[in-house]
C-alpha cells in the first residue's frame, strides 16, 4: 500500500477510560510541544483513513476543532475498551475499523496502514514476545455479535475477544513496539517526554 493511500475502513480513537492511574482523563494530557495526548493518535489516523471516529465520552477534550472527526458514545459507560468496540461496531459506519488508544502517541499513519482486514481481524504480534497486541488493530463489524456476548457474560478483556475470534497477524519489526506504547501514568508520560527530548 502507498503511504498516502487511505484505507477502505474507518479510523477510531478510543477515549471513554476513567483514567484512575493518570489521575485526569488521559486525553488531554499534554505531551512535549504543548500537544493533547489525543492529538497525534488523532493525527496518525487521519494519514490513513477517510473517516476517523473518537468512541467513549472524551471527557478531557474539546473535538470540535477537528474537522471531518466523528463521536460515538459508549453504550455502556464503565465497563472498559470493549465496551467502546461494542459502541463502535454498532455504530454502521463502517465495515471495519482500524481501532487505537487515545494514550497511544507514538503510533503513525504507516505503522495503522499495515493493519489491513476484511472478514478477520488483523493484529500486531510482538517481536520480543508472540502475543497479540489488541490495540491497535482491525476490528470488523461483524464481531459484534461475539462482543456482545462477551460483555454480556462478564468477559471484559479485549485481548481474550481477540484471542477467540480468526485474525491475521502482523509481525512488528525491532523498535517497532514501543510505538505501541500506552502511556497509563504520569511516571509513563514524564518517560514519554525525556525520550522525545
């Protein structure tokens, strides 16, 4: 795929955690350059798809300086990312989407650009460790169903959806992993921050 192609899938963010680590909503954390946290996952999604959606309450930020960015809210707040898939998937606007974190900074339009589904998911394996990274990846609408159920039966772990559904794995490349990387505390961010100084 050339790096300026789109991909035939919509783009989104999820931004609906309640953030207990950080201690304030993950989103509008600053980064070095005076950045909201949000901003360069925003960014990076963008580069890669025509339709880019912000799913979970984004408490912290205003989007409404973004142009062509949608907002679905979760349909059941509380319950972690999966919850936001849920949203996410019933939502139609796509038939599949290309799904990041809004804590996860260090990802870039042609790192999401490889991330390539149809009917099955397509996910990130690690090079130092083979396990599925489930964010970011490919996440089909036709997986509501299995969401669904997961939720419904007090199954909560993004990675155990992923783990029971058919999906292509993406092998990263060395140094590509930190890319990957959410930033959960104010201890991670100050990390981020010394590592792009």
């Amino acid at each position: 795929m050339l790096l300026n192609e789109r991909l035939p899938c919509v783009g989104a963010v999820l931004a609906g955690g309640q953030s207990r680590r950080m201690g304030s909503p993950k989103e509008a954390v600053r980064l070095p350059g005076g950045a909201f946290m949000i901003e360069p996952v925003l960014r990076a999604m963008q580069g890669c798809c025509s339709t880019v959606v912000v799913v979970g309450a984004c408490d912290g930020y205003d989007l409404s300086g973004w142009q062509n960015v949608l907002h679905v809210t979760d349909l059941r707040p509380g319950l972690g990312p999966l919850s936001g898939i849920e949203a996410l998937l019933a939502s139609r606007l796509g038939e599949g989407y290309v799904v990041a974190a809004c804590d996860q900074p260090g990802l870039t339009s042609a790192l999401l650009s490889r991330l390539e589904g149809d009917s099955n998911g397509c996910f990130f394996e690690g090079a130092s460790a083979p396990c599925v990274q489930p964010l970011p990846g490919y996440y089909p609408a036709a997986w509501l169903p299995a969401a669904r159920r997961a939720i419904e039966a007090g199954r909560l772990s993004l990675r155990s959806l992923v783990e029971s559904q058919e999906i292509v794995r993406v092998p990263l490349f060395l140094g590509e992993e930190e890319l990957l990387q959410s930033l959960n505390t104010p201890q991670e961010v100050e990390r981020f921050r010394r590592g792009c100084g």
